[in-house]
C-alpha cells in the first residue's frame, strides 16, 4: 500500500507540474495580448508551444534530479522550497539558451519576465500547498508509517528525538528491539515500548504492524544480527533502513546507488546531480558550437593575422594540461609569447610573482606586442571553445594546470582536479592574477563544494564584467 501511495504521490505531481507550466503559460499570454485584440489568447498560447514543450522537459529533468518527485517526509518545508528554486532557475535559464540556438525568432523578452514570475509563483503555491496539506493530515494521525528500531544506542536515541520533535513527517515508533534492556531506559519518557531481545522480530513482524525498520546496531560487532533482521523483512516485505553514519566525513556527502543488484554507499566529495551534470554538458557543446559556427570562423582568421604580423611562430600554442581525474589534454590558446618562452621560463624563474606551485609575472618579458593585449581581455584563451566542444573542458570550472605544478601540489589541493577544468571559473571572477595561490585553491575547492548550474550562470555574466575591465590580468 506505501508503494501504491507513493507512486500514486509522483504521478499526481508530474501531473501537477505540468498543468502548472501551462497555466504559467496562459497567464503570460494573456499579459502580452496586444491592447488592440488583433491575438487571442490560443493564438498568443500556441505562438510560445515549442518553449512551453522546452521547459517542461528540462523542468521534469532539473525536478527529477532534486528528487522533487520522491516522497519527502523528512525535509523541511526550508530545504524543500530551496530544492523548488533551483531547479525553476536552472529550467528557466536552460531553456532560454536552447530557444536562442532552436527558434530563428527567439523568445520575447516581456513574455519570458512574465512566464519565468508566473511559473516560480505558481509551482511554489501549488508545491508548498500539497506539503503543507500532506503535513496537516499527518499530524491528525492519517498516512503516517510505523517505525521499529533495533539497537538501543545514542544514534537510535538520536532517531527518536528527531521522530518525536517532527509529527509532520508522520512516523509513529511502534517499539525498539534490543538484547540489553537497560539500553532502552530512555524510551520510558517517550512512551514507547520495549519489545525484548533481536530475536523477538519475527514474533513481532508477525503480530504487529510495521512499515519500516531501523537498524542502529554497529555493523562490525552486529553483522549477522544484522544480516538476520535483514533476511526476516525482506521476507515478509517491511522496507529496512540502515543508519549510514558509518564513517566520520569532512567534505564528502553520502549516497546510496544501485550497480545491478550490488548496494552501493557512495562517498563522494564532487556533485553528484547526474541530470544537472548532463545539463552542463549539453550547455558546453551548444555554446562551444554555436560559437564556432557563428564567430569563430571569421574571428579566429583576424585574430591570426595579427599574431603572424607581430611576430614569428605558429598562430596556436598548445600545451599539456591536467584535467578531470588527471587525465591530459592539449590545450589550445592563441600564442601571446615569442616561440621559445618555455626555455626562457626557467631563466625567469627568481622574478615570478606568484607563491605556490604557479608562475606569474606581471610584465613578462617573453610577451610579444599584440600577445599583451590579447591577454589583457582574455582574448587568448578563446580556443579553448574547442577544447569544450571536445569534451577536455567546461566552459565553468578550475583552470587546468600543467603537469609541473600538479607535482607540486599537497594531496587536499588535487581535488581541484576532481571536475572538468574551465575556461572560467570563481578565482577568474574574483581577481585574476592577484588571488595569492592558497586563495585560489581556496576559491575552486568552494566552488566544488557547492557548484550549481545557477552557480555557473552567475560566473559566467561576471566574467564577461570583469574581462572588459580588464581587472586583474597578467
């Protein structure tokens, strides 16, 4: 019954989201009805059909990989209407760019502001409402679970507390199991019972009712009790839940995954939104080509002439670059330099600027002329378009470094290769070449941490700020 009622719960919402994305859209066309009625609504309506059907399926996408179909009972209404947010933005903004590349017209400026208003206050209401009403019937003592803990223990007393303190959530503790029952003294002040020792389960699956069971006991000293709890649920069907504060982490988050029929606990201290990550790379290859096809062609030729006219060499230096998981690449950038600035590079070694495993100098020397000015506004870092069609970069994330640093680098500063690198990143956005390397470091790994799409976005405008000041460039 809680998996029909749970599934039940997804399909109502997937079908509430869509009715709330045309109803978004209805009240956007009507707002933008000429005043001389020479459109109908329909009309208005079926003109945007293709953006409507856009948004929905990056919105069922972005939904999806905030979990905003999976039953919630434990999240606060806060971390809920967050989740809401962040996929609305991340919708709004994907499908804006897919429309700039699809329709030769695009979208009209007042329609989107009126659709992207109307969408985010017509989800939120309409969410938060369904949460708020299923909160409601939950604490009159409808759709809650009954909750069985084995393991009298700090973490199971922990459970009871945050169970007890939180009635929305609709969990009633139907009892604890455990071999020692003076580890369960502290249940007297909440008024659940005592069951007896682990062994008493299968009496107590029998005569009771059930829905979950939690299992607090320590997985080293208690394995084939486990096991055993484990084996007698599965028989007769009741969910286990295993308390997965296994191991004490700084960064890394938990998550649960499933290889065939292998139960994984996942550790992983880089973002794992998988539909999010396919998003950003489905962002990287329309931008990247999009760009190669309308600028590039006619851009790159006059940016090589220049360089050819100033001074000698290829138009082009690659590079070996450090990317995802230390996998190398070549970098590709417009030559700003003479052709044999790597061998001078160790003659220059006492000038650099720079503290860390990075070399900097503000007016090097090996720059040539025009080098110094297409540096000055980034423009030699464009080809790299090519590197994020092919897949070696993003166009958001940590610069990539060259090997010889990587060398030098302490074992928490290569996480900063934990992501595909960019052609921008957070330290680009926040002073260039004046952020001392520790503060750079410091900058990416919080980038990592906490990286959105809306996160992206945001570094993205800012650079395009920062690159004509000019700020901070060497």
């Amino acid at each position: 019954m809680l998996k029909k009622n749970a599934s039940y719960l997804t399909f109502m919402m997937v079908v509430v989201d869509g009715l709330c994305v045309l109803a978004a859209g209805a009240v956007a066309s009507h707002l933008t009805l000429p005043a001389d009625g020479s459109r109908s609504l329909w009309d208005a309506f079926s003109g945007h059909r293709l953006y409507f059907l856009a948004f929905i399926i990056v919105w069922y996408l972005a939904a999806g990989d905030q979990r905003l179909f999976a039953s919630h009972r434990s999240d606060g209404l806060g971390v809920q209407m967050l989740s809401i947010v962040k996929a609305l933005v991340v919708s709004l903004a994907v499908t804006t760019v897919l429309m700039m590349f699809i329709s030769r017209q695009g979208v009209d400026r007042a329609f989107l502001i009126y659709f992207a208003v109307s969408a985010a206050s017509i989800i939120l209401v309409v969410r938060v409402s369904l949460r708020l009403f299923l909160w409601s019937i939950r604490r009159r003592g409808y759709n809650f679970r009954q909750i069985l803990i084995i393991g009298g223990n700090p973490r199971a007393e922990h459970l009871v507390d945050v169970m007890e303190n939180h009635s929305q959530y609709g969990y009633h503790l139907a009892g604890l199991l455990d071999d020692e029952p003076e580890r369960a003294a502290y249940l007297e002040k909440h008024n659940i019972p005592y069951l007896g020792p682990v062994r008493e389960l299968e009496n107590v699956l029998l005569k009771q009712v059930v829905d979950e069971v939690y299992i607090c006991l320590p997985v080293r000293k208690f394995y084939s009790e486990i096991t055993s709890v484990a084996h007698l649920c599965e028989g007769v069907g009741v969910s286990v839940r295993m308390i997965a504060d296994l191991i004490p982490l700084r960064v890394a988050t938990r998550q649960i995954h499933q290889l065939e029929d292998i139960p994984v606990l996942s550790l992983s201290t880089i973002p794992e939104a998988f539909a999010q990550l396919a998003l950003k790379r489905a962002i990287d290859m329309l931008v990247s080509g999009a760009f190669l096809v309308t600028v590039a062609w006619w851009l790159f030729p006059f940016i090589a002439l220049i360089i050819k006219l100033d001074s000698k060499g290829p138009v082009f230096f690659l590079q070996d670059r450090v990317g995802l998981n230390q996998r190398r690449f070549k970098c590709i950038k417009f030559r700003s330099m003479v052709v044999n600035a790597e061998e001078l590079k160790a003659k220059l070694a006492e000038q650099n600027e720079a503290d860390g495993p990075v070399f900097k100098i503000r007016r090097d020397p090996r720059m040539t002329r025009v080098g110094r000015w297409i540096r000055k506004f980034s423009i030699d870092e464009l080809p790299q378009i090519i590197n994020v069609f092919l897949g070696d970069m993003s166009l958001v994330g940590p610069r990539p470094p060259v090997p010889a640093e990587v060398e030098k680098y302490t074992w928490d500063q290569r996480r900063r290769l934990s992501v595909r690198p960019g052609i921008t990143g957070l330290q680009q956005v926040s002073g260039r070449s004046d952020v001392d390397f520790s503060d750079w470091v410091e900058l990416d790994l919080a980038y990592i941490d906490n990286w959105s799409l809306m996160e992206d976005i945001r570094i993205l405008f800012r650079t395009f700020q920062v690159v004509l000041q000019a700020k901070g460039a060497a």
